[in-house]
C-alpha cells in the first residue's frame, strides 16, 4: 500500500513538472467589435542615454478600452521596440502585442528606430528628427 501511494505521488509530481514547463511568454490574442477610441496626443519627454520611448496605446481590459500612458524601457541594442496596435480583420478589431524585435539591417535602419540611416541623426529616437 506504502509502494502503491509512492507511485501516486511520482506520478502526480511528473505532471506537475510537465505543466511547469509552457512558456511563459505565451502571446494572448484580443479580438473584439469595438474600435479603440483615436490615440491620444502624449508629450514625449526629452531623450535618454540607454533609453528608448515605449509610446502609449489602447488596452482592452474589463470589456473596455483604457489607455496605457507612454513610458521609457531600457534600450536593446539589435532590436527595435513595437508599441501594441489595433488592427481590423472581418468585423472585428484584433490588438497585435508589441514588444521588442530584432532590427532589420538590411532595410537600411541600423538602429531599428524606424527611421533610415540617411535621415537617421538622433539614433533611437523616431520622434527627434
């Protein structure tokens, strides 16, 4: 009976270890009927070393949109940080997840700001032109 309640407990133990290893970065997609209101206007504060402005943007939580104010996150060299957007699709207003991806290099924006290299004097910054 001791042998029978060990191989319970193993085998509850190994599913607990299986659930333990999703990721835990899983995307959660938002689709809803109501558009997000237009975006707000934000004063962008001056630049910072090591920095880069996290623009603010519409926030679906408790059936309704909120707005989420724009921020400053540490800077990632190689990548080039996305706010969330609403895009529509079939009816419905579906939020894309920002976040930080790796800069494209080969387009021409070495930084990943979003602005060109020939145009591009205040790296990281797209709203200093």
């Amino acid at each position: 009976m001791v042998k029978q309640g060990f191989i319970a407990a193993a085998i509850a133990l190994g599913t607990l270890g299986a659930l333990g290893t999703a990721p835990a970065s899983a995307a959660v997609s938002v689709q809803v009927q109501v558009a997000p209101p237009a975006p707000r206007v934000e004063y962008v504060p001056a630049p910072r070393r090591g920095q880069v402005w996290a623009p603010g943007y519409w926030d679906w939580r408790g059936n309704r949109h909120v707005w989420v104010v724009g921020h400053w996150v540490k800077e990632r060299p190689g990548y080039r940080y996305d706010a969330p957007r609403w895009v529509q699709t079939g009816g419905y207003w579906q939020q894309q997840q920002g976040g930080w991806h790796r800069a494209n290099q080969r387009r021409g924006d070495r930084d990943g700001d979003g602005v060109p290299n020939r145009f591009d004097q205040r790296p990281n910054n797209p709203y200093l032109r």
